[in-house]
C-alpha cells in the first residue's frame, strides 16, 4: 500500500513520465458488458457514477489503483482480470482512479477514444481526474492510499473500505458480500436507438453506443444527434461533439456544400457550434482542435475561429498562423469572421510590415556561417571584487561621471544584483533599480554602444519588465547591424545577442498581450519568432536558443513545428541534455512515442563519431521499451531494450570515460527485461535478468527506471506469490548467483531476505483463520485488524529469509542491515511461541540478541523467560513487519 501525498510532488517529473501516461493503442470500439469476463465496467466521470447510482438503487463500487506497487499490480492483472470478480462487480456501478498516465493521448486523430491499457474502459484523463474528486467527496475519512477499494450504498452508507490487505481475495470477499443481494446490473432489452434515447445515456456503454454511431453517420444524421445533445446532453457528450468536430469528407459519406477546405457544410458548423454552447462546451471543444490542429486545413481553422475565435489561446494560434507559410491564407480568411474590419485591417499590415507570411523552417534551414568569435559572455566577477569596484567608483569626483563611469557602476550594480540573486540575499530589487538609472544616464550620453544596450536588456529582464528587455535589444541589434559594413549581421556576436533579447522579451510579454489588441499580440508573434529563429540558425546559436525557439512555438499552440524545431536543434546539438529531454517530452506529449527511437537513431547515424548521440539513442529505446511496460505491452518491450545495450556499447566504444555511465545503463536495460518478464509472470527468466544485471553493475542498490520501479521491486516479483501458485525460483540458488557476480555485497541478500519475510506474512495473510492483532498502515500508524494464525507455509517462507541474511552477514556494515536478521529471527521465535512451540526459538532468540547488543537468553531458560525476552526485543525492532521502504 501507498500513501499517495508522497507520490504526487514527484509526478511532474517523470520521465515521459513520471506526470509520462500510445497512438498505436487500441481505441474503444465497444462497450465494457457482461459479455466480457475479463473487463469491469468503470463508468468516465464520478457525476455519471453517482447518477446511476441513484436512478438504479446501485452501490458504488470504489477502487483506488496506483502503479508500481506490488498490491495494485496484482490486483489489477489478477482481481480486475477475474471473471468471478467481474461479475460481482456487475451488481455495482464502479470508478476507478490512479493519478497515473498511461497513454499520452486520451483520443485519436479521429476523436475516438483510446482506453487506458491498464484499467480499461475509461481513458488515462478520466480515472486522473477521479482521483482528487474521490478523496474530496467519498474517501476523505480515510487516508489517502493505494490500493483502496469501497463500497457505498445510494444513501451515503459505508458498507466496507480495505486499504490494507494481506490477502487480497480479502476484496472479493468484501465485494460478493456487499452485493449479494443485488442483481447482476445489465444492459436493458431494449435500450433505444434514438438519438435523444442515446445521448440522454450517462452509463458508458450509452455514450459508446451515442459515440459509435456517430462515427458513421452523415451529415443529416448528424444535425440530428446534435440537435438531441442540444437537449438532452451534458458535459460528457464532449465526447460525442469530437467525433463531429474531427469528421473529414473521407471519413463519412456528407454531402451539401462544404464550407472552404471541404471540411464542414455552413449547416453542420452552426449546428456543431450551437450545440457546443448550448451544453457550455465551446472552450472545451476548441481545445480539441487546438490539440489536433491541421496545418493548412482552412475548413478546421474556420471552425476554430467560429467556435472560439474570441477565446485568447485560439486567437493567438490563429494569429501565429497568418505569419506562417503555407497556412497563413487559411488564417487570414478566418480570422477576418471573427475580427472586427479595422482591427483585421490593422492584422493584416503588422503581417506585411514585419515581412509574413514566412516559413519558419525555412528560416532555420539557412546553413550559418561558422566564425570563431564568442557570443557576448555573462561572466561576473565575485561578490567581493564587485562591492569594492562599486566602492572605488564612488570615489570619483561627480565632474568624471561621464557616460563611461556611468556604464562601469550600472554593470557593477547589475552584476552585484545577480550575484545576491544567487545567493538568496538582500537588496537585490535596489541594485537592479540602480543598473537601471545608470544605463539609462549612460546611453542618454552616447547611446551609440550596443553593449550597453544588450546589458540594459538583461537589467530588464532581471527587474521583469520584459517589454523594456525587447526594446533595448532592438536598438542593441540595429546599432550593431549598422556597423556591419559587408556581410549578414548575424556574422556579428554582439548582434545575435542583441536578437537574444529581443526574442526572449516579446515571448515573455506574450501571456500578457494575449487576448488584448490583435495587432500588437500578432507584432510581439512575429517579432519574437523571426528574432528567436534568426538567433538558432546563426553560427551563434545554442542549444538553449533552439530549445527557446521551440518552447515559445508551444506557448503558441504551434505544436508541429515545436516537435521540429527541437529535432532540428537535436541534430546540430546531439549533446545537449535539456534539448533532448524536451524533444522525447515533446514527441511524448503529441502522442508520437514511437518516433523517439527513430529520430535518436537518425541524429546517431548523422553524427556517427559522438558518444553522446550513440548513448541518447540507447536512451530513447530504453525510453518506449519502459512505454510499452506501461501499456501493458512488455513482451514488445524486449527488442528496445536490446537495441538500447548496442548503442551503449558503441558509446562506450567512442568514449571511454563513458564506460561506467554506459554499464550502468545496460544493467538498467537488464533490470527491465526482467521486469518486462515478471509482468507477465515469467519469474525464472526475471531472475536471470536480475543476474545479468548485477553482472553488468554490481552496485545497483540506487537504480531506478522511469517507471520508478527499482531492484527490489524486482526480487519482490521474482519472489511474489500470485493466484497461479508460489515462484518458480529457488532463493537460496539465486543468492548464490549474485554472489558470484558481485563478492561481498551484502545487498542482494539482504533483498531477498526481505522480501522472503513479506511473503512469509502474506502467506499467513491467506489463512482464513484469523485473529486481530496490533499492527501498522503503510504509514506506520498502529492499528488493530484481523490477521491470519501462523502457517507452516509462511514457516518456509521465514526459514529462507533467515537463511539469505545469514549467507551475507559477514559483509554488512551498518546496524540498520543487521537489523534485517534480527526481525526475522524474532519473528520466528514469536510464531513458535504462539503456537507453543519451541522449534529454534533459543538459537533465533539468541542471535537476534547478540546483532541488538542485548544479552542473549540463558541456555536453561523456560517458555516465560523466552517470551520475556523475545517481547524486549520486539521493542527494539519495532513493528513485525518487513522494512519500510517507499511504496511498500
């Protein structure tokens, strides 16, 4: 079980991740029934669950998943995968939640929806924003924990709420019982078949009916479901509406005149977007189209601007458009329905006037001239040298404060200001103001210094005044351009870096411009795209200009071209971490995952003598075999992480100073083939992994992959007890195995010894007789509960545990590992003694004492003294439990 406050922090940052979350995914093409055993009928959005509910006299069967827990994993391919358990869960209406993505895209190109793969029915979006919801409204008297499940009654009333469970048949149980005396929930005889019938439904079956009809209707056909949405609908239909929305004439058989571009006819577009406003769904549908937008699709673009051409994101794109070759007609066409005449008029002059419509591939596609000369630097000197030139500046008498001591003192200020920055300290507001005053009394002297431009342009920035910092660049760069006699002022260091500024600035005044005067947001476009483009592809430009280039496309909405941009930075930056980390993120988020690898590969195959773009490749096939673990596909998974390991070793093979990054690597990309098998159920060969893992890497105690499962977690599964029986794996032969691949590393052993205790009580857990006893949540907290009597299963299970810490004892170092020992020991000797028996008790007893530093039970000593003893030692150790680690 996990506590789930912990995990939330962490889910931004994610690889692909964390947040992570296919387009190659199956779409949901029917819905969950009765005639599917293996698939529970969780319902999209808590208000239809409670509704149903209601109008059905149903209890809600609430289930609260997470990955990378060993309970959630089971219960989700086992319990969730049950016929018996589907079935009695038919008898309730269900929600599930996991703050987890899965999919990066909830919907296709063709609006249909793509099913989550690890819980099925609902998208990845759906049981996200359960999540929340469900703590807020149903869960909050508990805590907030995973695995969770619960069943409430149409009155509010609590049947039964498991957060903690040994054996998890504990749930089914709880669930047949709950429900025993409701029937099956079916799908009705005779559901109807009318539009109005169809999108009054709020069950998912009934939005997937409405939904797949839809999706080969015509046009007339059409106007008639939207014009039963318009009555009958609500927010869930905002599904049904993207099917519409997102029709093409190739798709369906429409006919009538079609507005420009073939898209939709004059009738179906008011129709769509009456009906979208009608249900309080045009901000929602336009952020449809704005996700899915079509280069050069006039007729989409016209529907965009209809629906939402007054709403700030959707103007901005549309204006960005009209700069941009070869959808700026389009643009144009439509926004002049939205836009008044004079200020469309005064769009279409800024176009004009700053030299649109222009490609800005093209822009970027012009080879640079390579000069050796280095960019203006931002190098400071140390806080103590600043202070005293400040001081010795001072000094000077007030007739020598000319334009130049000016310039000195605002640089020495400005400089000051960014060092107390840094270092977190006063007066940083004051000394910026300062560098502010003597720029401007410096340049109102001679303002003929494009240095001292581009230094104002950075005070600016610092003091947040962003539309200063645009200025100050622009006469920055036109003072430095007019010293360019021959040749192209991006041959000019001072000029790139003057542009520099003029980008940033206009893309950091962007939010503010947004949804204000059309023609001043679409001036700030324009300017800071040419200026940012003209920077990246000078023989100036850096990674990070690329990355800036592409990070404001993406404010824009200008999502194509972000992805471009980054993979053109990629190849002339093959290096840069933060460049390609945000192209895999972009790929991630436009659902293009499985272009990862091939673009790795095909800026590796340019760039064939850089171990940097060999070892990104290794990355970006250990990235989608990960992916295609979390979409439950992991046998797909093993030609990525193959392919990974040969691109490591020729990074290794180019750089030897990478060889120890690279074995890391390729033990990583064993640990998860091992995890891919354990998936599945494969434990012998996740065992093997595991060993040729260590073989790779003897020292993975802090390994960890994007999905944030780490070696323990795959000794867990090698040794996991699951419904088709107990591991294949014998433990004591694979600690002789890691043994051999890392000597004297107490670690692996410690592992198994821990987790052989878990399963040992788990094995107890699934005995039916039971007893309530003390024990601890996942938290820690105490807590009493009824727990299984000891069995003579969970006896082996604990022989073993005790048997792998014995075997590495002589390596560990700390008390915290010898610890590990003693619990198991004194576990033993407390489920013989409450079975009155004395099986090793003295021996265990006695070695627990000598690794806590307590005095050892005499050798004659009765029952009494023994149980004496074994309950001081229970003190010292804490809770009979195994070790507290995250997500266990």
């Amino acid at each position: 079980m996990f506590r789930l406050p912990r995990l939330l922090a962490a889910l931004a940052v994610l690889c692909f991740l964390s947040s992570c979350e296919v387009p190659s995914a199956p779409p949901v093409a029917a819905p969950a029934s009765a005639a599917d055993p293996h698939q529970i009928d969780w319902q999209r959005s808590l208000d239809d669950a409670l509704a149903l509910a209601a109008a059905e006299h149903r209890p809600l069967l609430i289930a609260v998943n997470m990955d990378g827990e060993s309970a959630s994993d089971r219960i989700v391919r086992e319990n969730y995968r049950d016929p018996a358990f589907v079935a009695a869960s038919r008898r309730c209406v269900c929600v599930v939640a996991s703050v987890f993505r899965h999919n990066p895209r909830d919907h296709d190109d063709q609006g249909r929806r793509i099913a989550c793969p690890r819980l099925g029915c609902v998208t990845c979006g759906e049981h996200m924003a359960m999540e929340p919801l469900l703590f807020e409204k149903l869960l909050a008297d508990g805590e907030r924990v995973a695995p969770r499940h619960a069943v409430v009654l149409p009155d509010g009333k609590k049947v039964f709420d498991l957060s903690l469970n040994f054996d998890l048949r504990d749930i089914d149980r709880a669930l047949v019982a709950a429900t025993n005396d409701v029937t099956d929930r079916v799908e009705p005889a005779n559901p109807g078949t009318t539009w109005e019938q169809l999108a009054a439904r709020r069950d998912h079956a009934g939005r997937v009916a409405l939904e797949a009809r839809l999706a080969v209707g015509d046009e007339d056909a059409m106007i008639a479901a939207l014009d039963a949405i318009a009555r009958v609908g609500d927010a869930g239909s905002l599904d049904a509406l993207r099917i519409v929305g997102l029709q093409h004439p190739g798709d369906t058989p429409h006919a009538g005149a079609f507005f420009p571009g073939d898209f939709f006819s004059a009738k179906l577009l008011a129709k769509l977007v009456a009906t979208a406003r009608t249900r309080n769904l045009e901000t929602s549908l336009a952020a449809v189209w704005r996700s899915w937008f079509v280069d050069d699709d006039q007729g989409l673009m016209a529907a965009l601007a209809e629906l939402d051409g007054s709403g700030a994101q959707t103007r901005s794109l549309l204006l960005a458009h009209c700069l941009l070759l070869p959808e700026a007609a389009a643009a144009a066409i439509s926004l002049r329905r939205v836009l008044p005449t004079e200020a469309m008029q005064a769009v279409e002059a800024v176009v004009h006037a700053t030299g649109g419509p222009f490609s800005l591939l093209g822009e970027l596609d012009r080879t640079p001239v390579l000069i050796e000369t280095v960019p203006n630097g931002t190098a400071m000197p140390e806080t103590a040298v600043l202070e005293r030139t400040l001081g010795e500046l001072e000094a000077t008498p007030r007739a020598d404060r000319g334009a130049d001591w000016n310039a000195r003192y605002a640089k020495a200020s400005l400089d000051l200001g960014r060092r107390h920055l840094e270092l977190r300290q006063k007066n940083v507001q004051l000394l910026l103001e300062d560098a502010e005053q003597h720029w401007q009394k410096a340049l109102e002297l001679d303002g003929k210094h494009a240095e001292w431009w581009i230094e104002r342009a950075r005070t600016a920035y610092f003091l947040g005044r962003f539309a200063d910092e645009a200025t100050y660049g622009q006469r920055a760069f036109d003072i430095a351009a007019a010293g360019k006699i021959l040749g192209s002022p991006l041959q000019d260091a001072a000029a790139v870096e003057a542009l520099r500024w003029v980008g940033d600035g206009h893309a950091r005044m962007h939010a503010e411009r947004a949804g204000g005067d059309a023609a001043r947001e679409l001036r700030g476009i324009a300017e800071g795209l040419r200026a940012l483009a003209r920077v990246a592809a000078s023989s100036y430009g850096t990674a990070k200009d690329w990355l800036s280039l592409a990070s404001f496309c993406g404010v824009l909405g200008l999502g194509r071209l972000e992805v471009a941009i980054a993979e053109k930075g990629a190849m002339r930056f093959p290096a840069d971490l933060d460049l390609r980390q945000y192209l895999n993120a972009a790929l991630w988020n436009s659902g293009s995952t499985d272009r990862v690898p091939t673009i790795a590969e095909a800026i590796a195959a340019t760039h064939p003598g850089s171990a940097d773009a060999q070892w990104f490749a290794g990355y970006a096939h250990m990235l989608v075999a990960e992916h295609e673990r979390r979409t439950e596909v992991p046998d797909e998974s093993s030609a990525n992480y193959a392919a990974a390991k040969r691109f490591f070793a020729m990074a290794m093979l180019l750089r030897a100073d990478y060889a120890d990054s690279c074995r890391a690597m390729i033990a990583s990309s064993w640990l998860g083939r091992g995890l891919a098998h354990a998936q599945v159920g494969r434990r012998a060969p996740a065992a093997d992994c595991l060993v040729n893992a260590v073989e790779r890497a003897a020292n993975l105690a802090s390994a960890r992959d994007g999905l944030g499962y780490d070696v323990l977690d795959l000794v867990d599964k090698i040794f996991e007890w699951r419904d088709a029986g107990p591991s294949d794996v014998d433990p004591q032969q694979l600690l002789d195995r890691l043994l051999d691949a890392a000597p004297g590393n107490p670690f692996y052993g410690l592992a198994i010894a821990d987790s052989q205790l878990r399963e040992a009580l788990r094995a107890d857990g699934r005995n039916p007789h039971r007893t309530e006893r003390d024990t601890v949540d996942a938290g820690g907290k105490p807590i009493r509960m009824a727990m299984g009597l000891p069995t003579d299963e969970g006896d082996a299970y604990l022989r073993a545990s005790i048997a792998a810490a014995r075997r590495v004892l002589p390596f560990v170092a700390t008390d915290e590992d010898r610890s590990m020992l003693a619990q198991s020991d004194t576990i033993w000797a407390e489920r013989m003694l409450e079975r009155n028996r004395l099986d090793d008790v003295q021996g265990t007893l006695t070695e627990a004492a000598s690794l806590l530093g307590q005095q050892a039970p005499p050798a004659d000593a009765d029952t009494a003294m023994l149980r004496k003893i074994a309950v001081r030692l229970r003190a010292l150790l804490g809770e009979a439990r195994p070790r507290q680690r995250e997500g266990r």
